[in-house]
C-alpha cells in the first residue's frame, strides 16, 4: 500500500498509562471506530516479547479494520509481525539501513522539527514526516516546540505527507490543520477519555472541516 494513498488525517500513538484497566487492543478498536486511521504503537520501556505481543494483538485488530499499523523505533518488532510502517526519530536507524531490511513496499515517518530535517528526510527516502512538537506534552518532555509558521513551511517545502505531532487537543486541532497538513497525531486527546469513540469522532470532524 502506497503511503500517499494512507489516510494521515486522524493518527493515534498508542501510550497504555491512559489506558487503565482496558486493554490497548479494546482502547484502539474503539478509536478506529471513532475515525482513527493510522495506529502507531509506541513502547519505550517494554521487553521484546510484550512488546512483539502487543504488536501482534494490535495488528489483529488493525488489519480487521483495514487501518496501517506502524511500529515506533523497533525495526526488529515491525519485521515479526509485518507491521506496515515503522516510525523513526532523529536518533533513530538510518532510513537507508531501515529500508533495505524493511522493504521498498513497507512505509517509513521520520520526525521533523524544522525544515532542513524534512527535506533531508525526503532525500533519503522518508515516506511521510511527523512535524513537531507542536505544544508541550507529558508523552516526549524533551521534544522541540515548532511554530506554526514553522510547520507550514515544512509542509511547502516536501512533496510526501506531514502530520503534526506533540499536545494536540480538540481545542487546538483545528488551528493546527489550517496549516494545509495532511493529519494530526494524538495520543492523550482520544487515549485519556471515557469515551475514546466519541472523542475520535470529535477530532475527525474538526479534520475534516478544516481540509
């Protein structure tokens, strides 16, 4: 599946401290059903096996649904479940070394914070780019603000998708898709409420008004 057909607009990262008693393959199947479209699952602290476990838990649910799942930072966890995309940081593997063991079929998100990074990303061969952090927010404390303005420019200066990333709530999403982005991520926007269906809903509409 080619990552300019994906639907970038409603993206969640999964962080299970939100997820409380429930578990994160039910918090996610109610978010797709509340219009999520990408799932990113994220496990900075999980051993190889809980996280390989949760990954194919989550596969499951997403391929049911027909919504991508990516796995963050773990190349080895993306390859043993056939995750669809993997998601990378700064810091992360080289795109080249991750793409000649992942595939030229599987999708590749770098994170950006200014446009120099994007471009470069896009040179080496980045399917998409999550631009941020857009606010600060309690899951990446030590991540870099982006301007709107910087945001924007990151999104003129590439031709592949670019979601923003970092703090975005029901009450800033939509000054943040005015910025002519393809997709916002959240995390704690749909994970921390009751209603994780509605509160997808919530954002989905004010993605769709803005595009």
């Amino acid at each position: 599946m080619s990552s300019l057909k994906w639907d970038y607009s409603l993206y969640l990262v999964t962080d299970r401290k939100y997820s409380g008693q429930r578990s994160l393959t039910e918090c996610v199947e109610e978010a797709i059903r509340g219009g999520v479209s990408l799932v990113q699952l994220r496990e900075k602290t999980a051993s190889f096996l809980e996280f390989y476990e949760l990954a194919l838990g989550l596969k499951e649910v997403t391929s049911r649904h027909n919504v991508p799942l990516i796995i963050n930072d773990r190349l080895d966890i993306a390859l043993a479940v056939n995750a669809d995309g993997l998601h990378l940081g700064q810091d992360d593997l080289p795109i080249g070394v991750a793409r000649e063991h992942f595939g030229e079929d599987k999708v590749i998100g770098i994170s950006v914070s200014n446009v120099q990074e994007a471009i470069l990303a896009e040179k080496e061969g980045a399917d998409y780019l999550g631009a941020g952090a857009m606010f600060t927010t309690g899951t990446k404390t030590d991540a870099k603000l982006v301007s709107l303005e910087e945001l924007r420019r990151i999104k003129e200066a590439v031709a592949i998708p670019v979601v923003a990333i970092g703090g975005i709530k029901e009450k800033n999403a939509a000054k943040i898709m005015g910025a002519g982005i393809d997709g916002i991520s959240v995390v704690s926007a749909i994970l921390a409420e009751e209603d994780m269906e509605m509160a997808a809903q919530k954002l989905k509409r004010i993605i769709l008004s803005q595009k």
